[in-house]
C-alpha cells in the first residue's frame, strides 16, 4: 500500500490553496468586469436621457 510523505501532502495542499486562490481571483475578475459594463450602460442611459 503506498503512503503519501509528509512533504508529497504538503504539497498537494498548497496546490489545493493555489487553484482554489486562482478561481476566486478569476470569479472577482468577472464580477467586477460585470459590474463595471453595468455602470458603463447606465452612465450612457442617464447622460443620453438628458440631451
């Protein structure tokens, strides 16, 4: 039976606690690029409505 060393765990949780860093990184860069498109549309709504 294979037994993983101490230092083969370790690594395998710091891989875990990068690709886990990666998508909350990722998923905040896509919600405030959403965010950002909305402004940017109600910004022109607003400034086209009072022309």
């Amino acid at each position: 039976m294979w037994f993983a060393s101490d230092k083969e765990v370790r690594r395998m949780i710091e891989i875990q606690s990068l690709i886990a860093t990666i998508y909350i990184l990722f998923y905040a860069l896509v919600g405030v690029t959403i965010i950002t498109f909305a402004l940017i549309i109600a910004l022109v709504v607003i400034i086209s409505k009072q022309k």
